[in-house]
C-alpha cells in the first residue's frame, strides 16, 4: 500500500520529531490525521468506508502473497481510480 500513495520521507519524519522535541506541542498531527479524526467523529460509518475502499484499491505487496525475500518482484499496474487517489493524496499530509 505505501509504495503507491506518498508518506513523509524519513527526513521529514525526523524533523517533526526534533520540532516536538524543540518546541514541545501539545500535539503532533498532520492535516490528513486531523481530516480523517473529524471524520471519523462525525460519520463514522462514511470514514470506514473511506478508509476501507481507499485500502482496497491497490494491491497487495509481494511479501503479503507469500513471496520470499528474493523473489522477483511484479509491476503491479494500478487502476484510475488507485491513480487518481494516489495524485489527490499528494502533499495533503505536510
């Protein structure tokens, strides 16, 4: 799933890190982590099934078939859908 949708990169990840460190905030969280908190509070039932459609649309990594750590890996050819979401997702999380 995280190959095919963007995450902060482990340089941002640290600076988040250091800034709670620095500047001690009450609390850390990323505008998507307070959308999805909103939701979820609100409709519950509309999150879950946000959630669970947006896991659904991309496949399953190798390792989650059963595939052994040198294994070939398959190209696995997203839908529009999985493509769209993945471009609607970008930079939404800084």
């Amino acid at each position: 799933l995280y190959n095919n949708v963007p995450t902060l990169a482990p340089e941002e990840a640290a600076d988040m890190i250091a800034q709670a460190c620095i500047f001690k905030p009450v609390r850390i969280a990323t505008r998507l982590g307070i959308t999805g908190q909103i939701l979820h509070a609100v409709l519950p039932r509309v999150a879950q099934i946000a959630m669970n459609t947006s896991f659904r649309m991309f496949p399953d990594s190798n390792a989650a078939k059963g595939a052994k750590p040198g294994d070939k890996a398959d190209k696995q050819k997203l839908s529009a859908e999985a493509v769209a979401l993945q471009q609607m997702m970008r930079g939404i999380h800084f």
